[in-house]
C-alpha cells in the first residue's frame, strides 16, 4: 500500500495525533523508562519523534524548481542507510541530540506539538500534490513533499511501537502499518527480498533494512 496526497496527509497527521495522545497521559515513571532503542528513554525516544514547531515554515522555505533528484522514499532510504550513510555515520550524534532535547520536554509539551503539528499538516493545500512539490533536502539535494511525508509516516509509525513496547497503550493504525511495511520490503534489493522472504536465504540478507 502506497499513500499518496490527502491520505498520506492524513495517515501522518493521524499518527503524530496518536503519539500526541499517548503522550497526555505519560506519568512521571513511564516518562524515564527505558526502550528497544540502545540508550534511549521514553523522554528521549519522544525528543527524536516529536516535530519541531519550526519544521512547516522550513518547508514552505525549501520549496525549488526543478526535478527532485530523488522520487521515491525507498531510494531515499537506501541512500541514508548506506553503510556511509547519514543514518550510520551519524547515529551517535543524532542519539545524543535526542538526549539533550529530551531534557527539555515534558510529556504535556510534547503532546502539544503532536496535536499542534498534525493540525498544521492537516491545513497544508499543497500534500494534495506532494509528489509534484519539489524542496531542497539534506544529503540528497532536492526530493518531493510526497517522499518526506512518507519516510515521516514510517518514522512515526516504527517508533510508536517503539513506545507501545516500552509504555503500552497506543498502536499505529492498520494503514500506517500497511504503508510502513510495504515502503520497507522496498528498501532491499527485490531478489535477497524475495528469496530471505521465502526461506531460500537468511534473513539478514536484507533485514534490518534500515537502521
């Protein structure tokens, strides 16, 4: 399943909503504790998942002409996870940026920029033709709204599960769930996909598919 314009708009919006709601009625004890993710707290996954109350005017800014350099968010993610990739070369600093801007968020802060962020996407007239408005983007140079929203969409998706299995209480819709395991499949090469998919070869052949 691939989502496009309105519902992928709405699919995203709708996940950052749940991650807003879960995170109103985080308790003090649930806020520190620990996840699947290395060094990672409750407090500090959020920090990392958590849209910024910049991040629509930093759109509206990269806006550019041209074609996008990349059209699809499979290749965006085999570009970042490449083993000189961004998202291995960089890891432990974007690990500890998560630390650092957990220290200044509460659950009630956080929920807020969940519900305020999902109803911001919400009022954006141009996710209905996402995938024909290029920006410019780190790494990659340019790509389309469309890619970002759906590597968003994934993010949100494989970490709210993160936070089901660290806090309970939440769960991605079947749809995320459904886009987000369809965009995976399509990070690896499609045979070592299809062969660690049938049995003819070990599953680390292609999975962890990103990091």
């Amino acid at each position: 399943m691939r989502l496009v314009g309105n519902a992928l708009r709405d699919e995203l919006a709708a996940a950052w909503e749940r991650w807003g709601h879960r995170c109103a009625d985080l308790t003090a004890t649930q806020w520190r504790n620990t996840t699947r993710c290395e060094a990672w707290d409750v407090q500090s996954l959020v920090a990392h998942v958590c849209p910024e109350v910049t991040t629509f005017g930093e759109l509206a800014r990269a806006r550019t002409d041209g074609p996008p350099a990349v059209t699809d968010a499979a290749e965006m993610l085999r570009v970042f996870n490449r083993p000189d990739g961004v998202a291995n070369a960089t890891a432990d600093r974007i690990a500890a940026q998560a630390v650092n801007e957990a220290s200044m968020l509460s659950p009630g802060a956080a929920a807020a920029r969940f519900i305020a962020a999902a109803a911001e996407l919400r009022r954006m007239p141009e996710m209905a033709r996402a995938g024909e408005t290029v920006i410019r983007y780190p790494v990659v140079g340019s790509t389309t709204l469309g890619v970002v929203a759906e590597v968003a969409l994934l993010e949100a998706t494989v970490h709210l599960l993160d936070l089901a299995d660290a806090v309970g209480g939440v769960a991605p819709s079947d749809r995320a769930l459904a886009a987000s395991r369809d965009l995976l499949i399509a990070v690896p090469d499609p045979a070592v996909a299809v062969e660690a998919l049938a049995g003819r070869m070990p599953a680390r052949a292609a999975v962890p598919a990103i990091r």
